[in-house]
C-alpha cells in the first residue's frame, strides 16, 4: 500500500487490509533493496534496538533480524497485519526478538533515546516525511539510524497528470535533492539516498496485488464499493507504467547527529 490516506478517508480501511493481507509485503520494495540500506550502516553487528514503523505483515522487518542482532518492535495500526506477523516471527523462530505491536506512529509507545535504528518501508507519508523525521529523532539515540522508503519525484517538472494524482494522495510530495535537505535540516546526516528498482513495484507489488484484487471482486461480486475500491488500485498501477520515469520510492538512510 503506497501511503494514501486520501485513498484511507475514501475507501474503507477493512477493503484496504483484506486486499493487502495475503500478500507478502504491503508495498513496492525487495529484500535486496532492504538488505543495500542496511549495507550502509556502520558496525551493524552492535545494533541492540530497533523499530520497524507500518511494518505491515513483516517482510522487510524478517529480512532485517536475520542479519542484524538485537530486539525488532514492529508497529502497524492495523491489528491483523501485526497478527500475522507475529505467525512470521515465530514461524521464522525469531519471536524472542522480534514483537509486533498494534500502535500509532503519531504516538509511539516508545522512551526518548530508545534506539539505535528506525526503519520504515512505504509508511513515512502517513505521518509527513517531515514531520516524521523530527518526531523519530527523540526516539534514537546519537548516532542512531534512521532508513525510510519515500515517494518522491526524480524531475523538477512533471505532466498534470501525475502531479495531480500524487499532490492529492501524498501532499508533501517533493524531488530528492528536497527531501535530502529536510532530512539534514531535521538533524540528520545523509549517509546514502538510493532509488528502488521499477521490479519492487511490478513483480513484487502490483502484480501479486492484482491478483489479490480479481480475488476480492469475486467475493464481493456487485458491490459497487469494492468495485470502485479495486478500479482505483488499478488506476494506481497504470500511472506507474505511464510514468515511472517522474517518480518512485527512494530509500533515504540518515545519522542522528
Ligand atoms: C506501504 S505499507 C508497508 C508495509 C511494510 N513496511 C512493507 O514494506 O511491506 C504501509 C504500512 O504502514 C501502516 N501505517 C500507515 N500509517 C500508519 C500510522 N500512522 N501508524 C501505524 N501504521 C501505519 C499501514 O497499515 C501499512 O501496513
């Protein structure tokens, strides 16, 4: 789910979950392309304490505890993404240092200097990039990491098209050399800015999503609702073909100075 919560206030949230639920990861990414953040960090192997903010069902928090040592505390608000990833954790044996819990990132359960390392992948935009970054920067301790996953433009003009569709579902939308500058002002030092590949959206995102999608039709054969619902994902994945050149996720890893 590329964060949307226009998309969240128009359609209802259980549609959004259902759709999301089976599917391995709830937005664009890879284990490779978590793996190439992680490969940035310095002394990995001294990481004690992280979180993994909109974690979803777990799939980049999965790939982070088997190569990182240390306790992972996962936060979604949706309590059966964090159901089944806690089944993951423990299918994985990794349930006595990986725990999901259901909370807010506008209110972390969380104390001040708490970790070493704050990941999100495809969920920053609910809370504002920069409004998050300042928020999460209490919650690290110096010299902690922080690794985000954000929808920004790779040009400095875009065709109305897409300009509009993403200024309505992600307002702060920006280019990156603006969101690297956010990121230094909120206290950060940039330590790498990356762009994941057009697969992390294709194979590994809409198209398991699609099928998801024709599934949930079936079930919910003449309802207007859902059929808007999955109309508007499909939409979604035919602006990205049409112009994944303007845009995508790009990984944005900073230092708490
Ligand atoms: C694009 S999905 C990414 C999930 C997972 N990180 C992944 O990469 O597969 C975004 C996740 O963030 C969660 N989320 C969005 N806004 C949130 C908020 N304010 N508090 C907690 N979770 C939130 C959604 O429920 C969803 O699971």
């Amino acid at each position: 789910m590329t964060d949307k919560n226009k998309l969240i206030q128009d359609f209802n949230l259980n549609l959004i979950c259902e759709l999301h639920l089976g599917l391995e990861q709830q937005g664009p990414g890879s284990s490779e392309m978590t793996l190439k953040a992680l490969s940035f960090l310095v002394n990995p192997d001294k990481i004690s304490r992280v979180a993994d903010l909109g974690c979803g069902t777990g799939a980049p928090t999965m790939v982070l505890a088997r190569n990182i040592p240390g306790n992972i505390t996962g936060v979604d608000f949706l309590p059966d993404f964090i159901k089944i990833f806690n089944d993951n954790a423990k299918k994985l044996n990794l349930q006595e240092r990986v725990k999901g819990v259901v909370g807010s990132m506008e209110n972390l359960p969380f104390q001040k200097e708490e970790f070493d390392l704050i990941w999100s992948e495809g969920a920053i935009a609910g809370i504002g990039f920069e409004r998050g970054l300042n928020y999460l920067k209490d919650f690290l301790k110096k010299d902690g990491y922080v690794a985000l996953t954000y929808e920004s433009w790779f040009t400095d003009e875009r065709p109305a098209e897409i300009e509009k569709w993403w200024v309505e579902n992600v307002p702060e939308i920006n280019t990156i050399p603006h969101n690297i500058s956010v990121m230094q002002k909120a206290g950060y030092g940039l330590i790498a800015a990356f762009v994941l590949p057009e697969k992390c959206w294709t194979d590994n995102y809409f198209v398991p999503r699609e099928a998801a999608g024709k599934a949930l039709l079936e079930k919910y054969a003449g309802d207007k609702k859902v059929e808007d619902f999955i109309a508007k994902m499909e939409h979604e994945a035919e602006l990205y073909s049409k112009y994944k050149q303007y845009y995508g996720y790009v990984f944005y890893i900073g230092r708490k100075i």
